[in-house]
C-alpha cells in the first residue's frame, strides 16, 4: 500500500467517523441528520444520515468509488453476514496453522480400580 493512496483514505476514515458522531439525532422522526457540510464525504448540512423507514443508507465504499480509490475492500471490513474480520482469521488463519485440542480433550482422568460389589453384586438386600 502506497504512501499516497492511504492518506486520503485516512482523512475519509476520520470524515466518516466524525460525521457519525457528530450527527443531530431527532428522536421524533428517528432519523439522524448531518449538522455539518462533509464535502469529502458529499454529505451537506441537513442530510438524512439514518433512517428508520424508506431510506438509503450510506456507504463508506461507494464513497472510496467516487474517489477513484482502488481496492476499496482492504479498507472495509465483510458485512456482518459473513462474519468479520474474527471468523475470516479463525477459519482461514487459525485453522490452517497448527489444530487447537480443547482443554476437556487434552485432560484424562485417573481410572481407579473397581472395587469388588457387596454381596456379589446383589446390593445389600437382606434375605
């Protein structure tokens, strides 16, 4: 990763988180709104940023594509359908190194000697 490419993507980072922190969140009409112009980000002042109904969500890569920004996946993590950055290292990293035995697996008991039964194994009914 160039010098060059990864800073503008690090101003976009702190962009976005910014304008995620610094939104007006109008509990009325559950909707979170911009309070500041985000030019980098082609947010204006007063646009909806979260909705609850009949909405388009932004998206940080489509906003890596209008800057022309190549390989925008490394700077994304996977949505949460596939599962992140922790089950992608545990099932591609992990497993592939060395197989983890669990505690339980790894731990054998002592066998003790079975002690000879009462009464030959009749318990100790009275006759």
């Amino acid at each position: 990763m160039s010098e060059d490419k990864k800073d503008p993507v690090e101003e976009l980072k702190v962009e976005w988180k910014r304008l995620w922190l610094e939104r007006l969140d109008d509990k009325v009409r559950a909707e979170g709104i911009a309070i500041e112009d985000y030019s980098s980000l082609f947010v204006d002042k007063g646009t909806v940023i979260h909705a609850t109904r009949d909405f388009k969500a932004l998206h940080f890569k489509e906003i890596l594509e209008q800057h022309q920004i190549e390989n925008t996946d490394q700077y994304i993590p996977p949505p949460k359908e596939v599962g992140g950055w922790n089950k992608f290292i545990k099932q591609q990293i992990t497993s592939k190194s060395h197989p983890k035995k669990k505690r339980a697996e790894l731990y054998e008991s002592e066998k003790k000697e079975k002690q000879q039964p009462k009464k030959g194994g009749r318990g100790w009914l009275h006759v």
